[in-house]
C-alpha cells in the first residue's frame, strides 16, 4: 500500500491559478484498455504548489493518423465548496473527452447591441475614444453614467479554451479580433459572425475545432427576496462544447451531446452602513441569485473505425429540480458496431447532486473493479452562510456570513468539514492499494475585529419602521381612476439606507395587481437621477423608486408575493 501526504483545500487564489499550463499525468490505465493488463496502481502524481493529487483514468484514446484524442476520468478536488455543483462523474470527477470553450462574463455579453463588439460597437465607438479622452465633456460624462449603470458593456468578456493539448485563454478586441494571452498561434473565429452558431480554433497543425453545441445561462428573477442582478434576465450562451473535429485529411469526428436543464441558487449576506452620521438598525440583508442552466451531456463521439457511447441518466426537466445528469456507462463499439468493452460507473446515492463515485467495473467482470473511499458524504443541504473566507465549507452556526460583532468568526477555516467527500483511498483490480493523507494549509486570520467597532451603531439611528399599511383599489373604484387615493408616507430626516418591502395580496380574480414606492417632495430636483437612476424630476413630482407589477390573473385570490428593495440612498 502506498500513502500520500499533501496539503489540501484552503488556498487563495493566485496560488489556485499559479499552474496555468497542462499537468502531465503518467497514465494509471493503458491507453487501449483491456481487463487483463488493468491494474497498475500508485503512480500518483501530486501537484505541490497547492496539494491537490491528480488521479488520471484513460478510458479510451481515439486514434485517426497520427492524430489522438483521448478520453479519461480525472479527480481534482480542492475541498467543499458550499456554492459549486458537480458535474455529470460525481464529486471532484471530472470526465475529459472532447473539449469546451467556456465564457466569463464581465458586464453585459459581448455580442449584445450594447455589448462591447455588438452592433452599436460599444467597444470601439464608446471605450477606446474615453481611453484616449477623444470625447466632449458631454459624451464623456454620458458615457460615465451609462457605463455605471451596466447600460454599455465597457470590458469584453474572458474565454477559455481546452481542447486536447490547447489550453488557453483568449478575449475579443474592439475590432473583433480574437487575442490570446499569453500569444499562442490559434486562429478563433466566430462562426458566420454569430456567436449562436458557434465558434471555431485552428490550432498550429492546421486542424480545425468546431464548438456549435452551446450551452446558456439564464437568470430567474426570485419572489420573496432580494434578487442578486448580475445576469441578464433573458439569457446568455455561457460555453460552447466542442462538436466537430476536422483533419487536415478531411478526416472527421463528431460528438454528439443531449440536453438537460437543471437550477442553481447562490446567496450573499451583506451589512449597510449609510454615509451620514448615523445608520439604520438591522442593515443584514440576504440577497439570491436563482439561475437556470440549460447543458448538455456528451452522448457518443463517432470516428472512421467506431463510436464510443456515453449512457447517461438526466433529471426531470423542471426548475425546481436540483439533480445533475449522471454518466452510468461508457461503451466502445468497432465499426461494426459490436461491443469492444465498457465502464461501469456506480454512485453512492443517485438522487444525491454531491453524489460520490465508488465503484468501476470493466467488462462486467466483478475482478476487473476500481473502488474508491471517501471522507463522509457531504449533505445536499449546507446552508449558504456556513463557508468560510474562500467558501469552502466550515462549522458557522450563527446565520451569518458577516457578524459586525465578530467580523472574521463565521469565516474560520474548518479542516474538518473542508475536506468532507475528498477521496481517502483506492483499491484496484489487483487487491493494491493508494491512501491519501490531508493536512490543512496555513494562512492569516487578519486583523482584529475591534478596529471596526464604529461600523454599526443602533443607538444612533435616524430610522424608523412605520410597519404602514397600503390600501389600493382597481381604478374603476375611483371616478378619475385615482389609484394612489390610499397610498401612505412617511419622513426620513437625515441620509441613510433604506430596506423597503411590498406585500401584495390579491382579493378577486382577473385585473393587475401593481405596487409602487414612490419618493416625493425631495429638495433636489436632480435627486432621482442621482439615485434611483430615472429622469429627473421637481419637488412636486413623485419619482418612482421601485414598481413590483404582476398582470391579470397571475396571482389567485388569496395568494401573497412579496418582494423587496434597497435603494442606495434616501
């Protein structure tokens, strides 16, 4: 039995990223799998600078000329992340055949209107004339506010690519021009100038990569909590996985995938503290980002001499549902179609989302068998507020990403819950076996809490919580259709922030149910435009902070929504 011992888990992240190139992973497997030449064990690799071990699993390796394609299972896991959903191989598995162009959004999609290379070419007509302060003091502060209030896309998104031995990462320019950094001789375009339809590298041998099946992120707007706007409502593509590879011998293989959808929530807590000389009390404030994913699963890569077939199951389509597909077989056909060998993937609980891959068995052959053990099972269920600095899992107990009492004590680090569900041990076909030994990395708990004592004074408040209720009618009930005839105020005497709810209740079926927050007799006429990010308006003019507007018949009688805004300022 051979023991390995390395640092795990809680790493900051330059050291996470200070290995930019690929890993070279001896392999554990031949490269033709057979089930009696399997069994070599131990050759695990550690990659030092963050200690996270490299376990490489070659399943099959697609040979056309001289040219390779090799599929594997690899385990890399760096600890509990209470935000980060596994994919399709289970916790810390990751299965690599075929590639995928992924896309970090950084504003608005690139490709939108105002995107920074959409049609109104923010990035050329608006960013580069502010650089080289080209603009009127006009079009200069225009572009200041509307690059603040996320209208213009003023930095291009960041995209990755890995493929076969291509890993890099690359952006497009105001020109349109795909840069890649640091500078490696691909060619990437967009196909027929439509991100939709796909995106294509050549690499320095002259093969062409297509990624045409795209995969999309979208936004789901909450009810009932604050919404974390960061993602367009409507949808963007967030990767594009490879579909097609062509051969400088016009030789060609294809991946075809399959679809599936699933949901994912992220929340954040955060304090306010206003910028006058004092604060509201109870500045927590929980906000949620709910998105829907639309993915796809690989299904089969066919090629001149047979097809290698991936058996998946995939969850029910439905937003509500949380279980990711699951790969349950992977088989390898010759051209005539007839079974060379297979995979066998077994989970500790399927209708787990961290489910754990235990067991792989080749060829049916209970003797031919890989099991792998874990440190505990991780929970499905981990609330948001337990993760520590880095947001891997920890012991919290008091609700509470931030403590304003105790600022650095719900972040702790806790080596014991971080490294749940990280792999303890192999056993292969041969009866050996590799064990691996965790130890927590060190880092600096901070500065001392007491330095911010003066963040958060309830004393001195100038809030108040009218608690008012707001009646409001259909306009027919109203002879000059006079709809705010009910609507109730309240003075705010100094700056500060301001948490506001609406609860809406519908009595009758049919009509709109609409509520407004509406901020009037404000002694700056420029007041609304400075902070609520509407026209300007005059003293006398109610400026509309926030509408929460649902139409006919969307609610029934007896049904509450209810839903929440922080503006900036009051």
């Amino acid at each position: 039995m051979k023991k390995i011992i390395f640092n795990f888990l809680l790493i900051s992240g330059h050291l996470i990223f200070s290995q930019s190139g690929p890993i070279d992973i001896p392999q554990i497997f031949p490269a033709s799998p057979e089930a009696s030449t399997l069994g070599k064990f131990g050759e695990i690799p550690v990659n030092m600078s963050i200690g996270v071990a490299n376990q490489s699993i070659p399943i099959y390796t697609i040979q056309e000329g001289n040219f390779q394609l090799p599929i594997t299972l690899n385990y890399n896991y760096t600890g509990l992340l209470v935000d980060e959903i596994p994919g399709a191989t289970g916790l810390g598995w990751s299965l690599s055949a075929g590639g995928i162009i992924t896309r970090q959004l950084r504003g608005r999609p690139d490709e939108e209107p105002n995107g920074y290379i959409g049609t109104n070419r923010i990035g050329l007509n608006k960013v580069i004339p502010y650089i080289n302060n080209q603009l009127s003091s006009v079009d200069r502060r225009s572009f200041e506010e509307n690059s603040a209030l996320g209208i213009w896309d003023t930095q291009p998104d960041k995209f990755m690519i890995s493929v076969g031995n291509i890993q890099a990462s690359f952006y497009f320019d105001e020109n349109k021009n795909a840069v890649i950094k640091p500078y490696k001789p691909y060619k990437i375009e967009v196909i027929n100038g439509d991100f939709a339809q796909g995106l294509k590298v050549t690499d320095d041998n002259g093969i062409q990569y297509f990624f045409q099946s795209t995969e999309t992120t979208k936004r789901i707007p909450p009810i009932g909590i604050n919404d974390l706007v960061s993602t367009p409502a409507y949808g963007y593509i967030s990767g594009w996985k490879l579909s097609k590879i062509l051969l400088t011998d016009n030789r060609v293989i294809t991946l075809n995938y399959t679809g599936y959808y699933h949901t994912q929530r992220i929340f954040s807590q955060s304090y306010t503290k206003s910028i006058g000389p004092s604060g509201c009390g109870n500045n927590l404030r929980n906000s949620e980002a709910r998105y829907g994913i639309s993915s796809k699963i690989l299904e089969s890569i066919s090629f001149s001499l047979g097809t290698v077939n991936f058996v998946s199951t995939r969850p029910v389509t439905t937003e509500l549902n949380q279980y990711l597909a699951r790969i349950d077989k992977i088989k390898v056909n010759d051209y005539f179609s007839k079974e060379i060998f297979n995979y066998d993937l077994v989970y500790d609980n399927n209708n787990k989302t961290r489910k754990l891959l235990t067991d792989i068995t080749i060829n049916n052959d209970p003797s031919h068998r890989y099991q792998f053990y874990y440190k505990n099972s991780p929970s499905d269920n981990i609330a948001f507020t337990k993760q520590d600095f880095w947001g891997f899992a920890n012991v919290n107990n008091t609700g509470k990403l931030v403590d304003i009492n105790d600022l650095y004590g719900p972040r702790q680090p806790n080596f014991d819950r971080s490294s749940d569900g990280a792999l303890q041990k192999i056993i292969y076909p041969t009866k050996g076996s590799t064990e691996f030994v965790y130890e927590q990395n060190t880092y600096d708990p901070g500065v001392d809490g007491d330095e911010f004592d003066d963040f958060y004074d309830p004393l001195n408040s100038a809030c108040t919580n009218p608690n008012e209720t707001y009646r409001a009618f259909a306009n027919a009930s109203y002879p000059n259709g006079d709809d705010d005839a009910e609507a109730k105020t309240f003075t705010i005497t100094e700056v500060t922030a301001a948490d506001i709810s609406i609860t809406v209740t519908k009595a009758a079926v049919g009509g709109s149910v609409i509520a407004k927050i509406a901020e009037i007799n404000t002694t700056s006429g420029l007041a609304c435009a400075d902070y609520r990010e509407v026209n300007d308006c005059d003293p006398l003019t109610p400026c509309y902070i926030a509408t929460l507007s649902y139409g006919g018949g969307f609610l029934q009688p007896g049904q509450i929504l209810t839903n929440s805004f922080n503006p900036l300022c009051i």
